[in-house]
C-alpha cells in the first residue's frame, strides 16, 4: 500500500518511509530527514494540503 508523504507529496511505500509522526491522533509517513524537519517546522501547512483540497494551490 501507498501513501503519500505530506510535504513532498511523494508516494512511498509505507515500509520504506523514513519514519513516522503522529500528529494529533493522526500518522504521517515521510520519506526522508529533510521532510521530517521540514514537516516538523509547520506541520499545519502541509496537514491542511492533506486533509483535503485538491484544489489548493500554492501562490507566489
Ligand atoms: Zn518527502
């Protein structure tokens, strides 16, 4: 089964993950350190990208 990592958007293999946060009840794979640190960052950035709208974008 695949997931996808919230920060990079990647999907990965659950067991292949770098590791796993859990954040508010919820568990989060993420496929390297940097994303870990990054997600660590701001975590309700990426978890609102997640959670739903496809139709997010980001704007510049
Ligand atoms: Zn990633």
């Amino acid at each position: 089964m695949h997931i996808v990592d919230p920060v990079c958007g990647k999907h990965i293999n659950r067991n292949k993950a770098h590791m796993v946060v859990t954040y508010e009840g919820n568990e989060y794979y993420l496929c390297c350190p940097l994303c870990q640190a990054t997600f660590e960052r701001e975590p309700e950035k990426f978890l609102r990208r997640v959670r739903g709208e496809r139709k997010v974008r980001i704007r510049r």
